[in-house]
C-alpha cells in the first residue's frame, strides 16, 4: 500500500507541472466594478462568466479574460448578498458593472468550508449550514459547543464547562469522548489534527467572541477528502478581516450566576490595498455553577492583516489563548422509578442544575512528576490552555484559469487540564467499613475534626489531573486549480505534524456530598488531609501514564468539478491519507514509602505510590493509511430550489486512544486494519428558497467501524471498544418570515444501532448510548421599533428519550428548555440585550455513567445535567 500511495503522490504532482504548462487563450475581456447598496465595494465577490471566474478586488473591481464574443451568462456572488444573474454580450473590451442587495436567506450564501471549489449553498452537493454573529448573541451561549446546538444534524453535549464537549454527526456515535470523526477548524484550517485526544478536545483551544464573522458546517460530504480525519464534516470559525471599518465594545454580566467579561474588535483598511483586523476578549468569574471560587480566569486575542493585490490577496494572522475554565465532569443524581421510566432529582444538598463538586476545600494536589519530581497543581486551573499560534492565507488567480491557493498555521500548546471525578458515591458509614474504621471525619471545611455522619452520602473523587506538555501542531494545505471549459481541476498537498506529549498524574480523595464547598473527609491513618491514595487503586492504578506521540501526516488530494449542463453539476474527489506514529508511552508501576510531601514521615497514602514507569516505557511505531474519496451532484431545478447526492469513504486514523490497548503490540506496531477507522456515507438532499423562506431536507445513511475506549461506566477502569454501527435518518433545516416575524431552526431524525461488537457482542442490535430519535432547535422572534432596531424571541432545545448506555437498560427521558431574549437599542449603536438561558430550570441529563438501576427505590448514580438557569445583560457599543 505504501508504495501504491507513494506513486500516487508522485503522479499528481506529475499531473500538477502538466497543468501548469498548458494554456488557452481567447479574445473577449470582461470587467467591471461590483458594489453594495450604498455604492461601497464588495470585496472578494466572485464573479463567474460561462466557465470563468474570478474575485473582486480591494476596489470591487474584477476582470476576467479569454471569452468569446457574444452573449455570456454571468453570475456575481457573495456572502449575505442575493446572487446576480444576467447575461451580458461581450465584444472586445466590455465593462459590467453590478450592485448587490443585502440578503438573510442563507441558500445564497457562498459554502467556503469543506469543498475545493467555492460555490453557493444552493448550487452546492454538500449540506452545510452557517450561524452568523447575531444568532449567535441571541442564543448567548455560554460555551463555545452550545453554539453547535443551531446546526441540524449535529449532536453537541455540551455540560463539560467551556470545553471537554462531547459532539457527534448524524448518528455516528460517541463511543468515548471529543469529537473523534468530526473536525473543529479555524479559518480553514484544523485546531488540532485528532478531535478527541484524551483531555485535549479540539474545542478547549477555540473561544467564541466578537472577531468571529460566522460558523460554517458541513456534515459528511466531501469533508472527507478536503481534509483529513474528518468524515462526519468540518465546523470552521471564520474570522473577521476588516473589509469594512467597525467595532464593537461588548460588557456582559451574569445577573444570577459569576460573570464579568469584555470583548473588543476592531477592523479597517488601512490604505485601498491594506487592512486590518483585531479583537479579543477577557473575563473572569465562578461560572455558572457554585464552584466557590473564581473558576473562569483569562482570555484571547487575535489579530490579522490583509494586502490585497490585483490579482489575489496575503493575509497574516495571529492568536494567544490563555484561559482557565473549569470542567464539569459527572456529579451526584437521585434515579428513582424503573429502568424504563426514571425520575431523575437532585441529590439532598446537592443541585444538579446549579452545584458542582468542585470546592474551595479542594484546590491543592501533590503528586509525583512525570520525571519522578514532586509537583503541585491547582484544581482551579481547570481547562487551562496556553495556546499562540500564528500563520498565513494566500490566494491568486495566476491567469487563464489558473488559481494557486495555500494555507499555513503553526499552534503552541501547553497547559492543563483539572477536574474532579467521582469514582465511586456511598454512605459514610460504608466508606468508613472500607477503610476499616468506625466512622470519616471532616478533614478541613468548617466542620474539621468532627466526626462525618455514617448516613451521609459521600464520594471517593479522582482527580483528573493531566499536564499538557506539548499539543504543538503544524498544518500547511496547498492547492492548484484549473478551469478547462465547463471542468474544475484541482490538486491538493496537504502535509501536517501533531504532537501528544501529556502527563496523567492522578490522585484519590474522599470527599462529602456536598453543592457548596464540599469538604474533604478523612478515614484515620489511612488518610491524610482528605488524600487516600496517590494514584487510583479503586481501578486498578491505571491512570498515572506518560505520553510522547509525534504524528507526521501525509494527503495528496484532487477534485473534478464537470457543470454537465446549466443546471446539473457532478464533483468527485479523492484523497490518500498516510502517516507515521513515533515517540514512546509509559504506565503506572507502584514505589512503596516513597515519602511524597517530604515530611519525613509514611503517612498512609505513602505507602505505595503510582509513579511513572520511564524504565519501562513502550515504543510507538506505526505507520497508516487509508483512501478517501466522494462522488455528488447537484441539480438546480430553478432559481430557487436544487436536489443533490452524494456517496462518500472516509478515513480517522487512531492517534492516542489507540495505546495502551489491545491494539498495539509490544513492538509499537498496530494490529493490522485497526490503524485507522472507515465511515461510509450516503445522503440526498432538497433545497429551496423564497422570498420570505428557506428550506432544506436531506436524508442520510452511515456505517461506521470504531476501535476506542473510554471509562468503564459503573464498572471503573477503562474499557477498550471495537465495533461497528449503522445510522440512517433526515435533516430538516428551515427558515419562515412574515413581516417583522422570523423563525428559523432544524430537527434531526435519526435511527441507529450497533452492528456488531468484537468484545461485548450482547450489545449487537442496540441502540448506542446517549443516542436520541429527535434533536431539535427552534428560534421565533419579532422585530419591533420604528425603525425595527429592536428584536424579542426565544430558542427550544429540545432531544427525545436515549439510552444511559449501550446496554439500552437505563433511560435518560428527552427534555426542552426554553431560552428567552430581548435586545433593544438605546441610541444609534449602543444596545442592551437580556439572555436567560433554561428559564424554567430544567433538567437535561446529557450522559450518565451507570447503564441500570435497582428498580422502585432511590438510587444515587454518576450523570452531567444541562446547567440551571443563568442569566445575563450585555452592552454593547458598535461603531
């Protein structure tokens, strides 16, 4: 295969240096300047004349040569604009000028993520979707994978805190954590090359604030060839770029939970061929459960600078993300009823909606280094990235059809990653029974030295403290494209390096069950301050773990685009995916009376201790690769509305999750064919717009196959998954406007199942965890003022019944919460908006760690819920 591989890739650059020189040559010239209602320039307008193209220019200006004489259709489009169509005779030198209307209808817009060629929604064989800035600040989301609840399709839980979010396509499952098929880009380029790296989710390195211009998505299609390992689509945040002058200065505060943040942006041009934008935000706060600390500390700010010239563009950019966060992992719940119909509660003392385990009681962990250092960490870290990176776009039409495009983007990354984990949730007096003494006491709190009740429920708490080291990443996408008549041509190189260097160093706890500063508890000599063990012997020690992984990824790719006729279109694409895993991996082994706090004693959590084995660390050496491609077309039935399909292979190599596992043999080496695992997909799809409305409907099949693990539920440990699945469903996405009254939103059907299971075939046939038949999101609002300045509206999220676990036992009911807001302006530019999101306080239990329950009693299980009712009050100052 690697040979195969290697001689496809000298084939296409072969086949590149043979485009490049050819040449074709005709006489017409077209040009012309394209403006908006108000005479300004639209910047970056593609203009398409019969089977040419090109871009405007800083001025709006464009032209475009080799056309023959007579009449020639001609299309001008643009994000947030009505497309234009018009034919225009061409003789010699001719001048069109064209002026473009604002347009909300999304069908016009023009799809830049995941596809090689730029084309509107509605000409397009992909499904994709966008939230602009202002759906965004009406959805007032309080971490960046809320957003993701506004696209249809996608499957967002989001009730990990600012990141650590758990995201899905389309029925592909969530077999363990992150977003493993899917991939988070900025600006056209991946945050990092593996969404689901243990306890380096893709999104704790992206922050939503005002530099942000939109979200685009594409689900399945050709996201499998335009980028590697992301099969079920692409999310991409689109920067702002000061094309127009403006800024914004944005003061939000939390009215009934710990919030201050600020954001600012700015952009301009700076000379007619020269502009800039920056922007950023910092805050500081609780968050929006009772942690009792400042659990949201830090901030972000980018900044980029554009050149335009007249045949293309450079643009240089930059960014620094250093933000604490706190992660909210799984916490106490009281499970009553049956298996089938469950009432789910809080906990006495504990809120589900609005607590949290987390504590002032519970800040400092002492543990051992990767090196064998003694090192301290900070629970209030949290997600703590630590993230610069900078890096460049070009793009130039080269003449004659030719157009050369290549993006770059170089990310450091460190940091960390606390959170508490409750391991096992008990009475006192059978914790007390376990530790072989009569009764806990209080370790620090207000209660400290009393005695802790044998009836109350407490914890055994993991920390999961993890030392990100290194997550440094490198990606450069270079492509060539060539028109030949009604054909599109393009080659792509893609070439990327991932580090994973990252340190479990985890400890063991006991603490009381408790929603506002829950204190630590001890047992006797067997503890000390709260600390029970360093290191996690309740599973078996497993997780005090080195990582040291470098990932060299490899992906010649090309595309054909062939407009068959004026309204069919048909694209294929392939793309040859290879890489090499090298580094090392160490696991646990346990050093007995190693005095840890070196207090000159063995106090009892020292008497065997988890440290790093780095005399026996394994190697990492494997290589892989996998082919890509997609086939779709599109036919536009009219103006208005279009019907497409597409069948597409995709390809997520196995990164980190691989180690450690069955799957890698002594010598470093995969088992053969579980290097990397394959999605097949199918989907076909309608489109339609109006003059006051939107619709789309895509149906959809997928098949997936999975090597993973993930934590083992109510059992402990981890627990190693290979299986396959099957999902088929339908997307609905829409928009209806009539006079100043808007609504928009999408529900997602999908039925799914486990198609088979090397490991724990009992579970074939079922229905895979947390999957739901419906998910949905609705948005009414109404415009309302003299000069309709002022906007009032709500959102429904809403998902029906799923399953706990795959054991399909247990059910976590569906639920909706409402999400209410109002805007007004106060004075040109200054405006007041009011968000209060789950206004009625309703639980949403997203994930539960436990598959059962023992029927028509109480029972006290592990699960993350929706936060409670949080509110806020934004001002904000555009200029």
């Amino acid at each position: 295969m690697k040979k195969i591989t290697n001689l496809l890739q000298k084939s296409l650059l072969l086949a590149m240096l043979l485009l490049v020189s050819q040449a074709f040559a005709q006489s017409g010239v077209l040009s012309g300047k394209v403006t908006d209602a108000k005479g300004n320039a639209v910047v970056g307008a593609n203009v398409a004349a019969g089977s040419k193209s090109t871009t405007t220019n800083e001025s709006g200006a464009y032209s475009i040569g080799g056309l023959a004489d007579g009449a020639t259709s001609v299309t001008v489009s643009f994000i947030g604009y009505k497309t234009i169509k018009k034919e225009v005779s061409v003789k010699g030198n001719t001048t069109a000028d064209f002026q473009m209307e604002d347009d909300s209808k999304s069908l016009d817009e023009v799809v830049v993520t995941g596809v090689v060629r730029q084309r509107t929604k509605l000409q397009s064989s992909v499904s994709v979707s966008s939230v602009n800035t202002a759906q965004i600040e009406q959805a007032a989301p309080r971490s960046t994978a809320e957003i993701f609840r506004s696209i249809a399709g996608i499957k967002a839980e989001p009730t990990g805190g600012e990141g650590n979010a758990n995201i899905t396509v389309r029925g592909i499952p969530i077999a363990s954590g992150g977003a493993k098929f899917l991939q988070l880009h900025e600006d056209g380029l991946p945050v990092m090359q593996f969404g689901d790296v243990a306890f380096g989710n893709a999104d704790i390195f992206v922050r939503n604030d005002q530099t942000l211009a939109r979200v685009e998505a594409i689900r399945g299609g050709s996201a499998s060839t335009v980028a590697s390992n992301s099969p079920a689509g692409i999310i991409n945040f689109i920067s702002k770029d000061g094309k127009k002058e403006g800024g914004t200065l944005m003061q939000q505060v939390g009215l009934d939970f710990g919030q201050t943040r600020t954001d600012f942006e700015y952009g301009s041009p700076l000379t007619e061929t020269l502009r800039f934008h920056v922007g950023g935000f910092y805050r500081q706060g609780e968050g929006p459960r009772n942690a009792g600390y400042t659990a949201n500390l830090g901030g972000q700010f980018k900044a980029n600078l554009t050149k335009e010239f007249k045949n293309g563009y450079v643009r240089l950019y930059v960014k620094y993300l250093n933000d604490k966060s706190i992660g909210y992992l799984p916490m106490p719940v009281k499970v009553s009823g049956t298996n089938a119909s469950p009432n789910w509660s809080s906990v006495s003392g504990f809120d589900i909606l609005h607590d949290t385990p987390h504590s002032a009681y519970m800040l400092d962990n002492l543990t051992i280094g990767a090196d064998g250092e003694r090192r301290r960490s900070n629970m209030a870290d949290g997600m703590h990235p630590i993230n610069t990176s900078f890096g460049a776009e070009m793009s130039f039409d080269l003449g004659d059809d030719w157009k050369i495009e290549n993006r770059f983007r170089q990310n450091y990354i460190k940091g960390r990653f606390e959170s508490l984990f409750p391991a096992e949730i008990t009475t006192g007096g059978a914790l007390a029974s376990a530790f072989g003494v009569a009764n806990l006491t209080y370790a620090n709190g207000p209660s400290a030295g009393g005695n802790f009740s044998n009836n109350a429920l407490a914890m055994r708490i993991h920390t999961f403290d993890t030392e990100i080291n290194n997550f440094n990443n490198f990606t450069n996408d270079m492509k060539l494209s060539k028109k030949f008549g009604d054909v599109d041509v393009t080659f792509g190189y893609y070439r990327a390096f991932q580090n994973i260097n990252m340190s479990w160093l985890w400890n063991s706890y006991l603490m009381e069950v408790k929603g506002d500063n829950a204190a630590l508890l001890n047992a006797g000599s067997a503890t000390s301050n709260g600390l029970y063990a360093y290191g996690v012997p309740l599973w078996g020690n497993c997780c005090t773990r080195n990582y040291d992984a470098n990932y060299d990824i490899t992906a010649p790719y090309a595309a054909v685009q062939w407009k068959a006729s004026e309204k069919l279109t048909v694209d294929a694409s392939v793309r040859f995916d290879s890489g090499k895993a090298r580094g090392t991996y160490a696991g646990a082994t346990q050093a007995a009376n190693l005095d840890v706090n070196n207090n000159g004693v063995i106090d009892g959590p020292e008497a065997s201790v988890s440290v790093v084995d780095n005399a026996n660390r394994k190697p990492i050496n494997y290589d892989y690769d996998y082919t890509s491609f997609s086939l779709g077309l599109n036919y536009l039935m009219n103006e208005n509305q279009s019907v497409f399909g597409r069948y597409s292979r995709g390809g997520r190599a196995n990164a980190d999750r691989l180690l450690f596992g069955p799957n890698i043999l002594n010598s470093g080496a995969a088992i053969n064919g579980l290097s990397a695992d394959m999605v097949d997909q199918a989907e076909i799809g309608f489109k339609r717009k109006g003059e006051n409305h939107t619709f789309y409907a895509t149906a959809f099949y997928s098949k997936v196959s999975e090597q993973n693990w993930d934590f083992g539920g109510g059992s402990g440990g981890i627990r190693q998954i290979q299986r396959e699945y099957n999902a088929m469903g339908l997307e609905l996405e829409g928009s209806y406007r009539v006079s100043d009254f808007n609504i928009m939103g999408n529900v997602t059907y999908t039925k799914a199942k486990i198609a088979s299971d090397a490991l724990n075939p009992s579970v074939e046939g079922n229905r895979p965890r947390r999957q739901a038949d419906f998910i949905y999101n609705i948005v009414p609002s109404y415009k309302f003022g003299g000069k309709k300045q002022h906007n009032v509206g709500f959102s429904v999220i809403g998902t029906t019944k799923a399953y706990a676990q795959d054991n399909n036992q247990l059910v976590m009911p569906g639920y909706a919460y409402v999400n209410p807001f109002v805007s007004v302006e106060l004075t040109k530019g200054l405006s007041a908006t009011l968000n209060v999101n789950n206004v009625f306080d309703t639980i949403g239990i997203t994930e539960v760690e436990e598959g059962s329950i023992t029927e028509n009693q109480d029972n006290i299980l592990r699960a993350r819920s929706i936060n409670g009712r949080t509110t806020t009050l934004t001002i904000a100052y555009r200029f």
